[in-house]
C-alpha cells in the first residue's frame, strides 16, 4: 500500500478524479445519501489516501482550523468496501491524526462509528443529529490526547 498526502492544488486530475470516485461511490452510491460533495472545503484541505496499483482503498482530509469547525478537522474518512476488515480504516485515522500535528481535532462522526473513534481518544462532544438523512455526533479528540 503506498500512502500519499497532497494539498488539494498539488493534486493531479486523476488523483482527484480518483478520491471523488471512492467518495461517491461509499457515501452516495453505498449509503444512498444524495448530498452536496463539493462543499467548498477541498481547496483548503490537505488530502491523505492509500493507494495501490492505481485504486484509492482509504481517503481522507485534513480540513484547517477555522474552516469547517474552530478546530483542525478529519473529514470524509473513507474504507472502500474491498478494503474494510483489513486494518486500513484504523491505520487510515493514525496517520490523520498525526499528519494534523498534535493539536486538538473535532469530527463530524456517523453515530455507528462512535466507538471506532473513541480507540483514538475521540470523545462525544454533542448531541445526535442528522446530516442528510445518516445520525451523526461530533467528536472531539483533545491536543496531545
């Protein structure tokens, strides 16, 4: 598996063709969720994926504090189908976590995956809520948790 991390303008048309692929198929194909993909918050993140022989297995971006939340923020992590049960999901967040050097980050988690992300010091920050049709909580993972 070769792991690659790129800011989104140093990303090729097939890399981003190749991330929107993985995104859609799992979040909109798999989950039946129409939702706004683009929502404007690429252009300022930083990319971080697994790839081998040319297909994305795990993705996901590092979106900078004061973007999307006043914290640094892990979004869009995805395992495509193929790929899951193999460790990639779990190795996928480390590398996350610390190519977001050390600060505090907060997600935006479907609720199933609570426990997931409570291995990873994320605690539960808010309430349930729904976001396009899917039960979500925010998590909060504390600097040098």
């Amino acid at each position: 598996m070769n792991w690659r991390e790129r800011a989104f303008a140093d990303l090729s048309v097939d890399e981003l063709y190749a991330i929107v692929a993985l995104r859609e198929r799992v979040f909109v194909v798999e989950q039946a969720c129409a939702y706004q993909d683009a929502d404007g918050y690429d252009p300022a993140s930083r990319h971080l994926w697994a790839e081998r022989d040319g297909a994305i297995h795990a993705y996901l971006r590092i979106v900078p504090a004061g973007a999307k939340f006043a914290e640094t923020s892990l979004g869009r992590i995805i395992t495509a189908p193929e790929a899951r049960g193999t460790g990639l999901g779990k190795e996928l967040v480390r590398r996350g976590i610390a190519a977001a050097g050390g600060v505090t980050i907060r997600i935006g988690a479907q609720a199933h995956l609570e426990r997931f992300y409570g291995g990873f010091g994320f605690v539960r920050a808010s309430e349930l809520y729904d976001e396009d049709g899917i039960p979500h909580v925010e998590m909060l993972r504390p600097a040098g948790s």
